[in-house]
C-alpha cells in the first residue's frame, strides 16, 4: 500500500492482527530503494509490525528539480537524518527505525530523536572505511566531478547479492539506481558524528561474517565505540534484508527489541512481556 508521511511519499503494511505498539520505520542502502526492501518489508509485518518505507530520493530528487539543478550530490549525512526525523514527526507517534547499510548508520543517528524507541542497523556502513561500493575504480570519475555514484557491477554486484535467492537477483539488479554521493564521501572518509552522553536508546547492529563492505572487525570496533549491541549472522554476507539470512537477521532484531522494550512493545503477548521483563 502507498501511503505518505508529510511530503514523504512511502510503502506501508499493516499487519491483521497488529502485535506490536510502535511502527518500524525502513531506511535502505546505498543504490537501493523501497522496492529492494519489499521482502523485509513483507517479513516483519508478517508476523505482527505495522511498517513503513519511506521513499526519501523521490523528496531529494523533486529539489533538485525546484533548484533547476542536475547535480546529484544528494545532500550530505546529516540532511539525510533531518528527513528520517521528518518522516517519524509525520507518523505523530513513536517509532523503531530499522535500516540497511548506509540506511542503518542513518537507523543509529535517529536514535538521537526523542520520538525514536530503538534503532537497529542491518550491515551498517561503518565510518572512516573505504567501502568498495564507494572507493571502487569505476566511481572515480563521480568522485572527481561530483557526479552520481554508479550502482555495482561485476565482483562488487556478486558479493552485494550473494546471499540473495538467485531467482530474485536479476530484478534486483535492474532496480539499483545512481546514488548519493556527498553523504557517502562524509562516511567513507569519518566525518560522521554521533551524540555522546545523550538518550539511552536500545541500539542493534546486526552483522554478516562474511561481509565485504562492512568487514566484522570493523563493524564491532565501530559498535563498541556508540555502545550499541552487536549480534552476527554466520556464514552471511551484506545483503542481511532478504534470501539466506533474512529469517536469522529478523530473529535477531525481534528478540532485541522484544528484550529492551518489554511490555511496553508487546500488545498480544502478556507471557512473552514478563518474562522478557524479568530477565532485564
């Protein structure tokens, strides 16, 4: 279903019967959209969330053409965080926001947000490394001129979708698109800046072992510096949204925020709510 949160166009589920009290907000990868986070999407409200994915490149996109501009440097890290709080403020209530990649540093920034309940971050793009999906030779050119970064192809695009059913990896493929590259550029090079001291917010980073383009030894360093929780997937690679490691990536955030949120989360589950409570 499309639905809009504000000026925020976005793809909305809502589950029958609703089990759980506040939406989860989606936020995707690098070159990726709503579209490749549809199975996620369909997954959580499968099994009781109400769920959101909004379409943020369609608001940068309707700028660039207010501002008869054809750059496409996509606004920096921190204009991408201001329209993820945009999208929680539409909502009026509180929220879970759930992101992949760059997505998912952007899922840890929102914590700093007063109507943010918990954040978690699926393979997310860690600060002061040279991803591949960036630094690779093809993008120099973008990188040089300021232009769009150019979605992956070859051994880049077979480790991003490896762990992708590989019925759906061709329609996956075709949907990637031109991305952000300022935002990027600020990550790559360690120009993101989380809050210290602030909220006390339940934040989940959820790794693959095998991931490239945010290495596990990198990704755990990172999370012990914001003191978020960090769970690993084995055997698994990026592409945490779908395929082989969606079931396991999903019980991983189910039972986080199931612990860390307690009754406060659970609708249906009044067993379910004491025991998660009496076991913090």
């Amino acid at each position: 279903m499309e639905t809009r949160l504000g000026r925020i166009p976005a793809d909305y589920e809502r589950p029958q019967p609703l089990k759980f009290a506040w939406p989860l907000v989606l936020v995707p990868e690098l070159f990726t959209t709503a579209r490749h986070l549809a199975v996620v999407r369909g997954y959580f409200a499968s099994i009781g969330w109400e769920v959101y994915a909004p379409d943020f490149r369609a608001v940068a996109s309707a700028a660039r053409m207010d501002a008869r501009t054809t750059d496409f440097d996509g606004g920096g890290f921190e204009e991408l965080a201001a329209m993820v709080s945009e999208a929680v403020a539409a909502l009026g209530r509180d929220a879970i926001i759930v992101g992949h990649g760059l997505g998912g540093l952007l899922a840890l920034k929102a914590a700093e947000d007063p109507h943010v309940r918990a954040a978690v971050a699926l393979a997310p793009m860690p600060p002061g490394f040279r991803s591949p999906l960036v630094m690779r030779a093809a993008n120099w050119p973008a990188r040089v001129l300021g232009r769009a970064l150019q979605p992956p192809r070859g051994a880049a695009l077979f480790q991003l979708l490896a762990d992708a059913e590989p019925f759906q990896r061709e329609a996956l493929t075709r949907a990637l698109v031109a991305d952000n590259l300022r935002a990027a550029l600020e990550v790559v090079h360690g120009r993101v800046r989380f809050a210290e001291g602030g909220r006390a917010v339940a934040r989940l980073i959820v790794a693959g072992d095998s991931d490239r383009f945010a290495p596990l030894k990198t990704t755990r360093e990172f999370a012990a510096r914001i003191g978020a929780a960090i769970r690993v997937v084995p055997g698994r690679g990026h592409w945490l949204i779908g395929g082989r490691a969606l079931e396991r990536a999903v019980a991983e955030v189910q039972r986080f925020l199931v612990h860390n949120l307690g009754g406060d989360l659970l609708l249906f589950y009044p067993e379910e709510c004491k025991e998660s409570n009496d076991d913090q």
